[in-house]
C-alpha cells in the first residue's frame, strides 16, 4: 500500500474528524466516490476499492445521491425509443 501526505486546513480536518470511523477510510470513500461520479473509475472498481459486492457499491452510491445512469434527456429518449423497438 502506498501512502499519502496531505496537508488539510484546520476546518476540513474538524468535519472529516466529525465523520464517523477513521479519517483515513473517510478520506478514500470520498475520493472513490468522486472518482465514480466523474466517471473516471467504474461501479466495478469502485466497489472492488471500498471491499463492496458492485450492486452493494451502486445501491450506495445511489442513496448518497450518484445516480448509476448518467444520461441527459436526448439520451434517454433514444435508450427508451430503442427498447420500444424491441417490444
């Protein structure tokens, strides 16, 4: 495992500090978790990260408000256009 220095402010330390469980697991849940939502690792990884089953990861993540479908409206319309073509 590799380690990491941060340098945090005062304020930022006092509200992971609030956080329960260690600051450290706190710290790489957020970070994972922004990852995930910037699209820049996927549910898979993610979950495999934080030592979740991957629908454990995306059912979480869904309640913390990351939605699993990233789609604007064209998108969606086009997906639902698709499966009605299916029918």
């Amino acid at each position: 495992m590799s380690k990491v220095t941060l340098e945090l402010e005062r304020k930022v330390v006092d509200l992971l500090q609030a956080a329960p469980g260690r600051v450290e697991d706190t710290m790489a849940e957020y970070l994972v978790l922004e990852m995930y939502r910037r699209c820049q690792i996927s549910s898979g990884k993610a979950a495999e990260l934080l030592g979740m089953e991957r629908f454990e990861f995306i059912r979480y993540a869904s309640r913390l408000g990351i939605p699993y479908f990233d789609m604007d409206e064209r998108e969606w319309e086009a997906e639902l256009a698709s499966a009605r073509e299916l029918e």
